[in-house]
C-alpha cells in the first residue's frame, strides 16, 4: 500500500552534510540601509551586525500570509494523513515541492521503516445490564464538508498497537488511570483483573499508553479511555460546531505504545523480521513495548451509557467527572462486549528534509521540526504546525534570494510517525547522532501552531531569556502596536512571561534526551477540545479557533524569527546562569521528594551547580560589555566561543543513560511514562527504586557535569 | 394561628435569676470512689477536685441512649415545624415537658414578637423560548413516610421575606451571585437591569440573602437561587434515597433577611406597629432590611430547564457547574413569568429556658443553646440537636439527682426562629444583656448535632485546647478504644486537630459579636446535601447519614461533657495565648490585605498583642504548675480569678461598635454580610471604604484592648 518515493532520499544525512561548506563564499550586500538607531540591541549581536540582521528581519516578519497560510492548510488537511497512509506521503510530496519551489537546498526524504497500525473494524457494545450497541463514530455536522467520514464504514477509532482481542468482562470505572487511581482501587478493595478498565483522557495531559499498561499490568481484560465532558467537552465551554470544545461524540484517537520499554533503542520495527524478498512478517514474540490487551477510545456520549449503569460504591473525591450523575467504580453490573480487530504492517516512516545552509559557521545546524503525520485531519494537530514550517520556509527562501544568507546552516525537517512512535524524528536523530553531537546547535519544534492567541513557549533554561526577547519583536495581531511578549504578560496568570522547563513527548525528545541539544518548543494555546479526533479539522481551525488564521501566521513569523536569530547571532544567546539556577532548583526539589524517611543531602552538587551560576553570570555580563561596545571579533574567535557554549548543553547528558531507558541520557530532564517531568532523572528513578547506594554516584555525575559547564565558559572567556 | 401559651414565661430573664444564689447550699458526697490514678489530669482541675470530677463524668458519659435519642428526633421531626407554626409551639411544649421530667429548674418561655414570612402560593414557568411550568415542588419516595409533602397544594418553596411580586423578565445567571460574581457581568457588559437573575446556592456557603440584595441592588426584577448539582447534588455522591446528597428535585429554601442593616437593633417586628387592642398592622414604609423584589428556591431539575436554553456568552471560567451542557450568561432568549405569594405576619418567638442551678459560683453562667425552629422536617438542621440537646439536659438531670452538682450555672435554650432572623438567641442576649456582661461564662452552641463522624469544632482561640482535650474524653464510635479526638485527627486533611476560629451566622453570633463571651460551636460532619430541604428529615437521619444514631448521640456525650467540665473546674480552662496569636496573625493578615498601593503598618497593635501574648504564656505555665501542685485554693480566690479571666474575652469588644453594624461590638471577629469571615472588623471596613483616617483610632482600640488582656491577667495571677 506504501506509494513509490519519487525522489531519491538519504538514509543517514552525514552522507550529505560535507558540502555544507560551500557555503560560506556567498556575500550580504546591504548599502542603502538606514542608520540603526542607538537603542536598538538584540542579544548576541555586535553593533556592527545588527543593521543588516534588523532589515532582514523585517523582511522575514513580512513574509508568512494569511492567504498562503490557508491554502496551505487546506490542502494539508483536505483527507485524512496517518502515517504509512497514501495521502501522507502525497502531502510529503506536497511539502518538498514547496521547500524546492521557496529555494531551500538539499531537499531530500529521510525514510525508515516502522511498524505502524490501524483500525479494521469494531464492535463495542453493553451486554449487561441492558443489550446496546455503543456508536463509535462521531456524528456529521453537514456545513462541516470533512464531517461525515464515519460514514464510510472502514473508519474506525482505535488505539494504535492495542491487539486485535474479543472479550466480554465486567468494567470498572478506575478515574484517569494514573498510578495514584490504580492504588486508589486498591485501597476500596476493587479488583481490576479479569475486568474491563474504563478510565478518561485526563487533563493535564497523561500519556494514555501508560493508563493501558496499568491496566494490563494488574491483570484487566482490556480497556476503554473515553473523553469526560470536565475535561474537554460542555463543561469547559462551547462545542463544536459552536465553539472549539469537545462535542458529545468526539473521539480521541491516539497510539498506546510502551514506550518507556525501548525507545529509541528497539528497532521501529520491533518483532517485525525482514525476509529475503524484502518483505516483512512478523516475528513470534510480540514485543515488550506493544500492549498485549485490547483497547478502544470512546466518546463521552457513548462511555455515558456505561457509566450510568455502573455500580459499587461511590467514586473517591476528585473522580467525579461531568456527566449528570454520580458515578461509581464498580465492577458491573455492566458488562462490555470488545471486539478489536486491528491490523499492523510495516510501512516506511518518511521525513521530508531541506537546508538553508550558512556563511560563516555552515558546520552548524540550528534545525526547526514539525510532524505531518495526523490522526486524522489534524487540522491543528499538526497541520496547522506544518502550514508554519512552509510558510517559515518561504520566508526564509526569500532572505537568501533577496542576498540575505544566515551565519550558520538552517534545517528545516517535516516529521513522520510522530503520533505513533516519535518515529520520524528519532531515527533522524540516530542516523545524525554523530553529527548533532557535534554540531547541533538549538533544536526548535513546532507541533500545533496554534489553536488561540496565548503564546506558549518551553525550553531548555539556557533559552528562556532569547525566547522572552525574540517574542518582543513580533506583533501581536490582539494588541495594535503590541508584541507576542506584551500579549504574554497579559494572558499569563502570574503577570509575567513563564518559560516552562521541558522534558519530552514530542519530537524534540532524542534531540534533548539523547544528544543534550538546547532545545525550544512552542505554540499559541487556545480553548482546544477535539484534539486526535474528526473535528480537529480545517473547519475547526477556519470557523472557530483561528478565523483569517491570525494567530498561525504570528507563529510562522516568530519561529521565522527564532531561527533566523539563532542562525545570525555572533554569540549564541544562551544565559548558563538560568540553567544553573534551575539545576539548583531542581536539587532541592528532589531532596524534599526524597525524604523522609530517607533524607538524601546533595551538597555537593548543589556547590558545583553554585559554582556553575556564578562562572555563568560572570560570564554573560561580560559577553553583554563586549557585544555593546563598538569591539568586533575574529570571526575565528566567534566560531569556538559558539562551539564552547554548544558544547555546555552536552555536558549535561550522560553516555550510560538511565538504567531501564538508556537512550534517555540528560542528567536534568526526563519524561516519566506518564509523561509527567521528571528532574534529575536517574535520582529521581533511584529513589522511586529505593536504590539509594547509587545516588552517591549519580551525584558525582552532577557535579562533574557543572564542572564542566564551568571549565567550558572559563575557556569560553579567555576568547575575548 | 398561634396557639395560646399554657405555661408562664418571662420577657426578661434577669427576673429570675436572683434566686439563683440558693443553688450554694448542697453539698456532695462520694465516700466510697476509688483513688484517683496519678496519670489522670484535667485542665483546670486541682488535683483535690479531679475524682468527683471523674465520678461524675462517667457518669454523665454513660446517660445519652441511641434509644432516647432516636424517640426525640422521630417526634421532634414528624411533621414540619416552623418559627410561628402550631407545630414549633408544640415542640416547644414537648422540650419543656423533657426539661421538667429531667429535673431541670426555672424551666419556662421566653418569648418575643416578630415579623415572619410564610409562602402561600406560586407560579414559575418559563415563557420563551418555550412554555413551561416548572415543577417547585419535591419528589415524593413512597417508602419515606414524610415525603408526600407537596401532595398539599399549599405546600410551596419560599424565601422567607421576599414580597409578593408577579414579574415576566429575561434571564441572567450569576454563578454565585458573590460581589465578585457581579463584577465578573460588569466587566463582562451585562446588564442585570430589569432582568431575573438566577444564581446558585454555592460550596462554601455564602449567604443567600445577600445574593438577592446584590441583585436587588442593581436594580434586577427578581431572583433565583438554585441547588447546582455540584455543589451539593449528584456530583458529589450518591443522592437521597441512595445517599446523602441531593436529588435532583430537591429545593433549600430559605430566609433572605438583610440581616446587616439592622441586626440585633431593628426591632424583630420591623416597620410593623401594635394597635391598641394588641393587634399588629404593616406600617407604611418596608423596612430596608427586607427585600423587595421576589425570589425563589429552586431544584437543579427546574433550573436546568432554564439554562440550557440561555444564550449569550459562555460563562467563564468556574462558573460552569454539574448540569450537563455548556453554561451561559444571558441575557435571554429564556424569559420567565414568577409570582409569588407570601405572607407576612407577627407571632411569637418561642425560647425554652431552663437551668441547672451551680453551687460554688452559681451567679455564673455556662450556657448552651439549640435551636427548634425548622424550615421543614429539619432531620438534622436543627431536629438533631434539639435531640442532643434533650439527651444533655437527661445527662444533667441525672448527674443533679445522683449528687452531683456543678460549680457554675448550666443554662440550656432552645430557640426560635434561627433560621428567620437568629431571633430567639438574639432577643434572650438583649433581654439578658447586663447579667451577661457580669456573669456570662462560656456559650455553646449546637445546631446541627451529627450528619456524619466527622467532629468540627470552632471557638474563640481561646477554648481550643479545652475543646482538644475534652474531645479526648469521648469515646468515638468508628474507633474501638479510641476517643473522638482520635477521629478527629484521623479525619483531618492537614493531620492536626484544627479549631476553626468563628465569626457569627448561627445562635452564637450575639453571644460572641454583641456581649463579648467566649463561644464554641460543634456538629460531627458527613456528607450533607439536603440542607433546608424536604429530604432533610428522620428518613434521611436514621437510613442514610446516622443509623443506630451513633454519631449523634457522641455529639450529645461530648456536648454534656464540655458544658460539665467548663460549669466545673477551679480555674477556667482558657489559653488567651492561643487568642493573642490568632490577634496577631489577624493583624498581619489585615496589613497584608491592605497594600498596595496603600500600605498600612500596625507595629503598635502587634507589639500590644505580643505584651499579652507574653504575660498569657507566663499565666498559663504558673497556673498549670498550680494545678498540678497539692496546694488547694481559696474559693473565693478562685472565682475572683475566673471573673477576671472571663474578662479578658469582654475586653476585646468595643461598645460603639461597627460603624454600619453597631450590634457588634467584637474587635476581632465579624461575619461579612456573606458571612464570610471578617477579621479585625473596624479596620475591614475602613480598608474597604478607603477611609484611612480611622484606621489609628481602631489601631488605638485593639492597644487598648491587648493592654487590658495583659492587666487583668497580671491582676490575676496575683492571686496564687
């Protein structure tokens, strides 16, 4: 079923890179500018740069269009795009056509062959109390063109990798089914095994593949994760078609892969064995890291009926959700009857790669990403974040054709299979590894664009202040005259501009977690209530969250801006002293988390990570003196500064990784299963393991990574 | 309609009260109790005092019976019995007779006219978009015998003191109609001008009278407050008859007095006059504490009909509850048509007084007071503790007869109309206002005795310990071996016995806010969602909330034994260091309150309370020392120095009293008009009218006040 590629792709993009070089003999030719005026400073910049990268900012910000947004995103949404599906290698077509068509270089595919699934067919319905077939389709709303897909009877909503099963069990009601609601039922004494799970998407995020495990860890039969109306349905706001919330029969979609099991080190196509033909088949022992029970979404509209006629005690504080009326855990007197029949191959996983390649540093990639994989019609998840990515490739396209060509190399890289194993990116990153190691500058992803006019932005500390200054020199279409950060400030709930750490989930994870790249992730929140299901599509998008695409094409012009400031700065903007006083932070956090009983005291890494901040603010204000004053720099001197102060970030990964996740090898962030943040990763895993005689040397890591850190600015300095 | 009196009362208790001084001359005998151990101490006690101390509330514990108890709740709830209903005079017969047969003294009335509100008939329906009537009415369940209720046409919701109106108007709804609810529609530009405003009964309580005033403020055409499903229906649990919670048709009605104009200064008989023959006649002016557009109680089940058809914008965030579709705010397009039909009329408030004469310092009062009045069956608002408080009284009555006679005076009350206008308390507190300034020691008030096991004690500061030990007393019927302070513990979410501090709302409020006396107010907590409501009845009490009336029946054993221990010991129980704390953090809460931009210092008020602070510490260890020493006291040392301690609570009221509310006179703690808490009331106010002037004046006060507390103690401790 997986259409021919049509242009020739690389599997391993080292192959490619060497020429990169040549980039550095093209000229800025800039004569009739205006004088910068005096007050105008960005971090990193000398004086003597910041005239020609002030105009061509201005010409980067008034590239991305409404107009060619929304054709854009027309046509990346106009049929569904999963991975390995024909239509989503069409738009991979679609995409490299565009990136050639905007003059970006080197445009290739990256293809990798995974394991993906899909739904076939299913039967879900109540056997007991009463007979009734449950819908498992969401309901056409006729203005809406992209709304009577159910019609056709093939699509069907499933959870991808749950196997194909045919049960009938008692359910139990188990809340969001995170670890705490799991020894909640313990507690009331009720017994999942054998059973049914019933459990809600929850909000804040919980990664649903990990409510599965659980379930399937405790011995449950199979599994149902519905959307509760609290969460993202009527109780939130209006309902599509009305506003941007969840209706009655919206269906969340979504992968369940064990991922925690073997990501990035379990080949994609796990158990999946290559013949001599070429084709694939399946190996005879199901992988670890694909559930083993079946499982299915649901809507609340039909959970509804189950959990009306669900009994046993009342549900525990907190468990309660928005359907009128109490709910109870069970188990029964419902019971369901499940029949899963999923199908799973192995397709190729195909990113669609492109460069910008630099002047002076053009060894150095500063890469952006974004996924086109969609569950369905993904109109902001994520076409509306691949829309961007086009409209900053054109933007970026027309600098270097108007003669404006960055410092260092640009990559812009559409991603595949994120929905189902943040596939794409990660076997770009392993077929790179080598190369980001030692080059890799910043990693910025987009994945949703935007959904409302609140600017959201992650990154690893060291960004958090270039993310504040960058988002001041792009408007805001909300406020005449006002910018992205003045927006931020507004929206926000404690009146100023918050950079969230970060720690995974999306396709920056193997570059943060396995390479120790500085990374950014960002989007423009809004009310948002259909995520992976049908109504995720371009009316959603047109009609209620974005009208005229505003808040999307902000997006396009700010992550435009990030790395065409990320690619011309002299000095990388990167402020350690953050970093440090987050890594700081984050010890004395896990020392409350440790104790008591068991008091841990990480005084020794606490004084490196001091020694770290003071080196660090030493450091920045005296990069501050010399990039203000009329000094210029040996482009020579520049180079390794930048390269130092790269190589920081890497300081604070590990080759060993984390004990059970050894591609996950940063010191300070980790995702857990649930994808909740986990700090100080290998303590916090050795303290949840009760493995206190490691800490001593995980400590030790620590501080030899602050060292470092140190040692690296110190020679850093000695530049100037 | 309101049944002669058949036995005498008295206006003005001090009438009485002389003859009190008799109570000196019995004497105890006890020959032949076991040796008290060494381990056992009671705060307050001399070691001489502590086995009659112990004899006795042994003795006192083992009265109070599931029986008895269940006798009293099933009579004092057959049928419904409002202030001013031949049944509530009834009642008070019943109480009277209860007292007697207990052996009780000087029982007798205490009456007082008033103005009460009664509803007679209503219409509620809605008349756009579509026509309906709604139901105002609540469900019958056949097999509660007293659920039929509204089979009588006459049986209608109301809320007392809302005139009768008919009135068709759009709607607007307000969430909880809180000051900042209506802010929220300000900033949000809609106008409840002229419009019925439908608000929610909220969690916590808010009072709903003030609602109604706030809506009646801005000059909207009526009210309607509704049970939301949230706050106390569906969502939180299971409902009536299955559980606790309310059904959907379930309606609390309620008083809506605007209690702050006037309380406890307005005559309770308001703008009506007394004729010649005795008769009373409306004046011409409506009083301004009473409302004057109508308002209605509703069920979820009627209200639901009217929201999910409102229009305009989504609410916003926190106002959306339990109804299962997306809340709006109006105005429209729903129009209702209200008219309602009350009735107002002057009958008598009936208190039933009765004493427990002391021997040693009989002049002194320790008081407890329930009250009778319901709004409907009142199963356990109030039914539950008039039955405790008849179980104390037997307790008392018992301990009398068998030899043991307290120090002090026991006073116990039941009273009237609580839930109209807190009139009975309140009307004894003025009639006894100058006795009780001299002599008054402790008030206890009970309303609610037991919807569940959870004890929730508050007090002035001072009481809490006293209220922590005598806990310790009580057995817990949960907890084999242990006692109900153990529960306490366990219950609590913070893993401390927390005494809440008090500002008013029940029959306490004159005692603390008007006279200066130290208060408790209890109840043992369970989930409750039947408030005022038809369902709150025995049904209720004796099938869902307390079987076998064990709960209930520790509330009177703890009840009993807090009025034995406080009419008992040789020194006060009262820790004024607690109050001096609570002062201070009350100070710093308040500065904080105030700034910025005006920022308000009160060094002086805060050095004040840490003078007292100092001396109260010093007192209490020399006292405890005192105690525990074999030396014995001088009676008449002894009472010199409990009056002077029940001073010190007199000392911090202030006779002009709040500015709007001169009835209350307490420095420290006030109700809002919400009945939220108020805390350093003088200065509350003044922050909130911004009139900074006043403020050292008030600081002066509190100097004042602090400095006296230290005096009297310092006078006090003179005397060992």
């Amino acid at each position: 079923m997986i259409k021919q590629k049509v242009f020739p792709t690389y599997g391993v993009f080292p192959q490619v890179a060497g020429w990169l070089i040549l980039g550095g003999l093209f000229f800025l030719s800039n004569c009739s500018a205006p004088p910068v005026q005096e007050t105008v400073k960005i971090s990193g910049f000398l004086r003597s740069s910041l005239r020609t990268q002030l105009d061509s900012e201005k010409l980067i910000l008034s590239i991305p269009s409404s107009q060619q947004y929304g054709a854009h995103l027309l046509y990346l949404t106009e049929e569904p795009h999963q991975t390995g599906s024909p239509r989503n290698y069409k738009l991979a077509e679609y995409v490299r056509d565009c990136f050639l068509e905007y003059g970006l270089e080197n445009v290739h595919f990256h293809d990798t062959p995974a394991l993906l699934g899909y739904g076939r067919s299913l039967l879900v319905e109540m056997t007991e109390p009463e007979k009734k077939r449950l819908k498992m389709a969401e309901d056409p709303y006729p203005p809406d063109k992209d709304s009577g897909l159910y019609a056709d009877p093939s699509v069907v909503p499933y959870h991808e990798y749950a196997p194909s099963a045919e049960i009938t069990a008692e359910v139990v009601y188990a809340n969001g089914g995170s670890p705490e609601d799991f020894a909640e039922l313990d507690r009331l004494g009720i017994e999942v095994k054998g059973k049914i799970v019933i459990m809600r998407y929850s909000n804040p995020y919980s990664y649903r593949g990990y409510k599965v495990y659980l379930a399937e860890s405790r011995g449950a039969a199979g599994a149902i994760i519905y959307s509760d109306p609290q969460d993202d349905g009527f109780f939130r706001g209006e309902t599509y078609p009305q506003g941007p919330w969840g209706p009655p029969s919206h269906i969340q979609w979504g992968g369940i892969v064990y991922d925690w099991f073997g990501f990035g080190i379990t080949p994609f196509t796990f158990h999946w064995q290559k013949q001599e033909d070429g084709t694939w088949v399946e190996g005879p022992v199901r992988d670890r890291a694909l559930p083993r029970i079946p499982s299915v979404p649901m809507s609340h509209e039909d959970a509804s009926e189950i959990l009306r006629l669900l009994k046993g005690p009342a549900v525990p504080e907190g468990w309660q959700g928005g359907l009128p009326f109490t709910y109870h855990v069970g188990p029964g007197p419902v019971k369901v009857h499940l029949k899963v029949d999923n199908v799973e191959k192995i397709a190729l996983m195909r990113n669609v790669i492109a460069i910008v390649r630099g002047t002076r540093e053009p060894d150095k990639w500063v890469i952006a990403g974004n996924h086109r994989d969609a569950w369905i019609y993904g109109g902001l998840d994520p076409s509306s974040g691949t829309a961007a990515l086009l409209e900053v490739a054109r933007a970026l396209g027309t600098a270097v054709k108007q003669g404006f060509r960055p410092r260092r190399t640009i990559i812009l890289a559409n991603w595949d299979a994120e929905e189902d194993l943040l596939g794409g990116s990660t076997s770009w990153v392993k077929d790179n590894r080598t190369k980001l190691l030692q080059d890799g500058v910043v990693y910025v992803n987009l994945d949703s664009a935007a959904s409302g006019p609140d600017f959201d932005g992650g990154s690893t500390p060291a960004l958090a202040d270039f993310l504040r200054e960058t988002a001041k020199a792009v408007p805001h279409p909300d406020i005449p005259g006002g910018s992205v950060y003045d927006h931020w400030i507004k929206s926000s709930k404690s009146g100023t501009a918050e950079v969230a750490e970060i720690v995974g989930a999306t396709d920056y994870t193997a570059f943060q977690e396995n390479i120790g790249m500085s990374c950014i992730d960002m989007t423009f929140d809004g009310p948002y209530g259909v995520y992976h299901s049908m109504y995720d599509n371009y009316f959603w998008m047109s009609r209620i969250a974005d009208p005229g695409f505003r808040y999307n094409v902000t997006c396009a012009q700010l992550l435009a801006l990030i790395l065409w400031r990320l690619a011309n700065t002299d000095i990388l903007p990167v402020a350690y002293s953050n970093y440090a006083k987050s890594a700081l932070a984050a010890i004395e956090e896990i020392e409350n988390m440790a104790g008591p009983p068991k008091k841990i005291s990480l005084e020794r890494a606490k004084k490196a990570a001091r020694r770290w901040l003071k080196e660090a603010s030493a450091w920045e204000k005296e990069a501050r003196k010399f990039l203000d004053s009329e000094a210029s720099l040996d482009p020579n001197r520049a180079s390794e500064v930048n390269s130092l102060l790269t190589e920081i970030e890497r300081a604070m990964t590990e080759e060993e990784g984390l004990k059970s996740r050894p591609f996950y090898k940063h010191l300070i962030y980790a995702p857990q299963p649930t994808y909740r943040t986990e700090l100080l990763p290998r303590i916090f895993e050795a303290i949840k393991a009760r493995e206190w005689s490691d800490i001593p040397r995980y400590e030790e890591q620590l501080v030899q990574a602050f060292d470092s850190a140190s040692r690296l600015i110190r020679v850093a300095s000695r530049q100037f």
